[in-house]
C-alpha cells in the first residue's frame, strides 16, 4: 500500500486548504487515518485522525473548530479541510494510515501561511 499526498501550497493567513491522502495497492478497509504536520526545529505533531469508517474525528487543540477530517466513499482517501489558516500552521504535512500493527505513511505536502 502506497499513500499519495497532495493539496499543500501557500495561502494568505486566513484562508483554506483541502489535503487529500490517496491509497493505492492493495486496498484494504484501514483501521485509521490521520494527519501529523512538521515545522521546521519543531516535533511532529498529531493535527487530526478518524477511524477507517470515517467516524470518532479527533483532533488537536491547536487547530480545534479550523480543521475537519473525513472521507467520500468506501475507500482510503482522507482529506483535511483546514480553514482560516494562521501563520503557525506552516509546516509539512503528513499522511498516516494503520491496519493493525502496520504503518502507512506517505510523503509530506508543504503548507505554507503567510501574513
């Protein structure tokens, strides 16, 4: 199983962005999808993560009432919506998904926020 992040870029603080984590090979019903994000000096942190049905959305304090994680379909894309962006959401950010005791991650996409 391959994950195929896309849908960073840069936009002015305030404004949205809609991630999309992809999967591809053999498809299986995950048991959980998440986002982490990256800056840079910074520890990776967990933004947001909903079961494999799509249901129980957790997310961090820290992007709370901006950030709404979900899936369309009964596949294993998840997308991250993420609303009046602020300076400090600038970072990559990262797809994770897990089937059992097995961790798919795929390749960061930038998000850039600027004032």
């Amino acid at each position: 199983v391959q994950l195929q992040a896309s849908g960073g870029g840069l936009v002015r603080a305030g404004g949205s962005l809609r991630l999309s984590c992809a999967a591809s090979g053999r498809i299986i019903r995950m048991d959980g999808m998440a986002w982490y994000r990256q800056a840079p000096g910074k520890h990776r942190e967990l933004v947001a993560m909903v079961t494999g049905r799509g249901t129980a959305p957790h997310y961090s304090d820290s992007v709370k009432g901006r950030f709404t994680i979900f899936r369309v379909g009964d596949n294993n894309t998840v997308h991250l919506l993420m609303n009046s962006l602020k300076d400090e959401d600038t970072a990559v950010y990262l797809c994770h998904q897990w089937f059992g005791p097995t961790n798919y991650w795929g390749q960061g996409t930038q998000v850039t926020v600027s004032s």
